[in-house]
C-alpha cells in the first residue's frame, strides 16, 4: 500500500465505485450494508485511500448504528473534523488528516471515556491484522 497521498486518477481505478464514492464524494454507505461494522478482529483500520492506520480493534464497539463505531481514533491528529451543515443538521464531518478521505462524522453519544462516536463508513476503511 502506497504511503503517499494518492491522485484522484489513481483512487478511481483502485477503489470500488462505493469506497470512491464515500471518501471522495462525501457519500453514507447504507447502515448494516458495510463489510466491517459486525467485524471483531484484532488489528487496525487504515484509510483506503492513503493507507494511514486510524482507529484499532481496541477502541471498536457496537454502537448499533450499522455502521463501524469507535470511541477514539489511534492518534487525534490521524483525523481532521470540519463543521457540516449539510442535511438540514448540525454534525461534525471527520476526514483522514493526510489524504482528505471523507470517514463518516464524529458524534458525541459514544461510551465512556471519551464521550465520543466515531461512526466511520466501512468503504472508508482497509481493515489489517496485526503485523500486516
Ligand atoms: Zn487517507
């Protein structure tokens, strides 16, 4: 996996029609479609994009939403969050820090101790076991 930031030419031939239309289209994949929200495996979850590592097993849980749930991200400046207003709602939309992927948003209805939802969708992210 290329550790760089990829050109839109490149995600469009590498990704699915869904993973490019999530990260770079700001699309929802729908709930209890994805491939990684019943998932329990030991290991981390990278950007598709990019590749950066930004969430591990450890800090997964079922939020029952349908869609992969985290209550902290592997490092706070692996993600960036940004004010979207779009929907009629006021949310926080979170993005990879390095390649701009669109991840899902951040809410703040998630368990102790963070407080905090980091509902990502499954088309947003490449799931690695441990060494990988
Ligand atoms: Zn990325």
């Amino acid at each position: 996996m290329a550790e760089k930031v990829p050109t839109r030419e490149e995600l469009l031939s590498r990704l699915t029609p869904e993973q490019f239309h999530c990260t770079q289209e700001k699309g929802t994949e729908r709930a209890f479609t994805g491939r990684y929200y019943l998932h329990h495996e030991k290991g981390l979850y990278a950007c598709v994009c990019c590749g950066q590592a930004l969430f591990s097993s450890e800090t997964k849980y079922e939020s029952g939403s349908g869609w992969p749930s985290f209550w902290l991200p592997l490092a706070g400046d692996r993600i960036a969050t940004h004010r979207d207003t779009t929907l009629g709602m006021i949310r926080t939309e979170i993005t990879c820090a390095r390649c701009g992927a669109h991840l899902g948003h951040v809410f703040e209805d998630g368990p102790a101790p963070s407080g905090l939802r980091y509902c990502v969708n499954s088309a947003s992210l490449d799931f690695r076991q441990p060494g990988e």
